[in-house]
C-alpha cells in the first residue's frame, strides 16, 4: 500500500467511493421510489447495478491509489501483508467518499424524494442508502456479514495469485463480477453491506438530509455492517496469509 502517496491515496478513495455509492445508492433509489422509471425492478438489478458500481468505482481510482473503496479490504491487505502505514489515510477516502457519492444520489433522485412527503404514500428511505436485516437478529445477522465480506476479501487476495489480471485490468473485473455473486447468493439476509463505509458513510448523510418521511436511521443496527465486514476482511486477510503464503 505504500506504492501511492497519501494524497493519491486520499484523492483516489475520494473519488471512486464517491462513483462506488453514487451508482449503488442510485440503483437502490431507483427501484424503490416512487415515479421512478426503474420502480420495483427487484433484486437482480440491485445486484447488478452495485457490480457495476464496483466497476466504475474502482476503475477510476485504481491508478491513483489501487482502488480499494472498503476498508474491510483495506484491511485485509494490510492483515496479509502487515503494512499498515496508510491504512487510515485509504479509510478516511472511503468514508468521504461514501458521504458525497450519498448526497449525489439524492441530487438525482431529487424530485423522487421530494414526492415522498405525501404522507399516505411515502415510502422509508434509509434502505436505498444503507442496510437493513430482513430478520433483526444481530448474532444472525453479524455472521452473516463476516462470512459475506469473507467470501469478498479472500478471493481479490487470491486473484492477485493469477499473473497478468492486475496489468490486464482484468482483476477489477472479476472484482465487479464477485460482488454481484455475493449479492445474489449472500446478500438477502442483511442487504450485503460487506463494507463498513458504504454503509456508515451513507447512513450519515441520509440521518441529515431533508428528505421528507424519511423514516429511521436506525442507529442500534448501524454496529453491524461496520464490525461484520472489519471482522471478515481481517479474517480474510489471516487465512490468505496462512493458506496461500
């Protein structure tokens, strides 16, 4: 990770989490709002759109500073490899990120969320910028995030295993492709946050936007998909470590 300066690494984290969330809240916000040409698309587009989120996200940042755009990951380099020198320099990218890609999502669904102030058929939003269990059980739902990020953090680790897919471009690829698995297969428990700044970044911005009938924020839940994915990124990182070193 020292291969960037800081402020690569900052501009670069910045950016792309900002694209990451943008895309990703904005499939959400899609398919859930009212007067939304996409409204009610289901699930497979929302695994898709945040694959191709992932994509674009990482694409962009990848040559300022290898993009990364979840600390679990971060964290799950810096567990195999024991660098750790600017491991907050890529979380406080990630977290800003998350934040303004979060406030552009709602700059383009404006108009659909200004139309939830009818009462009779508002609809809560915290789901289009963050996550919400379909089953509250946080013991449940705290495995279900380790083994999710688990299953992302170990494979990026072992692609870098392949010759060729870092130069190719190819890794970022398999990559996107990785995340809308996960979605698809793991994601239905809890919403897949399986990155702690994609979920606390946008669940700030949605407790201070002015969106009308908003709903909660739901702040006793907001533990998880922090301590979940940082607990399988590191483990992620150790089994790497230990199986592949």
């Amino acid at each position: 990770m020292d291969t960037f300066t800081n402020g690569e690494v900052f501009r670069g984290e910045v950016i792309g989490t900002a694209i990451l969330i943008l895309f990703g809240a904005g499939v959400c916000a899609a398919v859930t709002l009212r007067f939304s040409k996409a409204k009610a698309a289901g699930w497979i587009v929302i695994a898709f759109g945040w694959g191709f989120a992932v994509l674009a996200g990482a694409y962009t940042a990848a040559p300022l500073s290898g993009g990364h755009l979840n600390p679990a990951v971060t964290l799950g380099i810096a567990v195999d490899t024991g660098v750790w020198g600017q491991v907050w320099v890529y979380i406080l990218g990630q977290m800003v990120g998350a934040m303004i890609g979060a406030v552009l999502a709602w700059l383009v669904y404006y108009a659909q969320f200004d139309a939830n102030k009818d009462k009779e058929q508002s609809t809560p939003t915290l789901g289009i910028f963050s996550t919400i269990p379909e089953i509250r059980n946080p013991a449940a739902n705290l495995v279900t995030e380790i083994i999710a990020t688990f299953a992302l953090v170990l494979p990026i680790l072992a692609f870098g295993l392949t010759k060729g897919l870092g130069v190719s471009g190819t890794q970022t690829l398999l990559v996107a492709f990785l995340v809308v698995g996960i979605g698809l297969s793991l994601g239905g428990p809890t919403g897949y946050a399986i990155n702690p700044a994609r979920d606390l970044g946008p669940r700030i911005v949605h407790a201070v936007l002015p969106i009308p009938n908003k709903g909660s924020s739901q702040w006793s839940y907001a533990w998880i998909p922090v301590i979940g994915p940082l607990t399988g990124g590191a483990l992620g990182g150790l089994v790497y470590n230990w199986l592949f070193q």
